[in-house]
C-alpha cells in the first residue's frame, strides 16, 4: 500500500515538474519583483518582441527593430541568424 502510495505522489510530482512550461501564454512574467539588473525573456507569440524587466516591478515590451529575439542569444539577431527555437525545452 505504501508503495502505491509513493508512486501516485512521485507520477503527480512528475505531471507537475511537467507541466511547468506552458507554450500558449506569452511568456510575460508575472512581476519583476526581486529581478536584479536586466533580465529578457522571450515573447512566444512574436517574435520580433521581447519582454524586459530592468531591475524594478515594470515588464516591458521591447521592440526588435530589423531582427527576431532569439532565446539562445537572449538578444535579438538578424533574421538570417534567427531560427525557430522550442518553447519548451525537453
């Protein structure tokens, strides 16, 4: 019984470590809140677009200019270094 029982609380465990990333939200964060320094992350519906937290409770938008946000870098590159990168990584 009590190994039924650790491998239901381990499965759980393990649906939520999971389930951590979430591909269908924009990949704006919540807050800044305790963020040091500059911190990008990636905005997953565009990719000419990044959000930007500068140290304070602010996420901003920030604009490529001539290039795509490349999450590797974490900083935008032209379009001919860009590729299309998971949002989830595996």
């Amino acid at each position: 019984m009590k190994a039924a029982l650790i491998a239901v609380l381990f499965l759980a465990f393990v649906a939520a470590v999971l389930a951590d990333c979430n591909p269908n939200v924009d990949g704006k964060p919540a807050s800044c809140a305790g963020v040091r320094g500059v911190v990008n992350y990636r905005n997953n519906f565009d990719p000419t677009h990044y959000w930007q937290c500068n140290g304070d409770t602010t996420v901003e938008s920030v604009a490529c200019g001539n290039g795509g946000f490349l999450t590797s870098a974490n900083d935008c590159v032209s379009w001919s270094e860009w590729s299309w990168e998971p949002v989830c990584s595996s």
